[in-house]
C-alpha cells in the first residue's frame, strides 16, 4: 500500500513537471511577420488597396499579398516566389499594376502583373 502511494505521488509530480515543461518550451517553428509594404488610396472607390510581404515557411514560399481593406478586409491575390514590389500604380481607377522582384535571386528580372480591382 504504501509503494502505490509513492508510485501516485511519483507520477503525479511527473505529470506536473511534463506540463510545465511543455508550456514553458512551447514556441512556434516559423513566426510569421507581415510586413505592411504600403496602402493606396483608390480613386473614387470607398476602400484602400494594401500590399504586404509575407515570408516563407514550411509549406509556402515568399510571396506578396494584395488585400482590400475596408469594413472587412479581404485578400484579392497572392503572387508566390516575390519578397518585393518595385513599383505600382492604380490605372482608370479599376486596374492596379505591380511590378514584383525576387530579390533572392539576383539574374531574375521584374515581372508586371495587373490585377481587376472589385
């Protein structure tokens, strides 16, 4: 009787101790940081156009992400394999041209890529 009351306590303080161990060392493989790049102000339009830069991880690779921001903010595109936007600009007010870079590789050229605005 009196070793089953050592094996309880015994497994009781290694339950405790496996907890807290496991709380303290809790921490995230890949801390993703998004990076706000800029807002733009859509002409006659009652929302904002934003573009952040999200870094790779695991399962994904570096790319650039365009949301519309307003009440809710929505994600319009992700262009993977981009980390940086050399240019961009809003045309007739209904298309946004971007001018991505990887920036990684140094012999890859900019690319232009248009998106329809809502």
């Amino acid at each position: 009787m009196k070793k089953l009351i050592i094996y309880i306590i015994v497994v009781i303080v290694f339950g405790i101790v496996c907890f807290f161990a496991y709380e303290f060392a809790g921490f995230t493989m890949f801390d993703v940081k998004i990076e706000k790049i800029t807002e733009i102000k859509v002409p006659n339009k009652f929302y904002r156009i934003g573009l952040y830069y999200l870094p790779g991880n695991a399962t994904s690779q570096d790319y650039i992400q365009v949301k519309r921001l307003g009440n809710r903010d929505t994600v319009l595109q992700n262009y993977e394999r981009y980390n940086f936007v050399s240019d961009y600009r809003i045309i007739d007010d209904i298309n946004l041209r971007l001018i991505l870079r990887d920036t990684t590789f140094s012999d890859r050229k900019a690319d232009t890529v248009f998106l329809k605005l809502p």
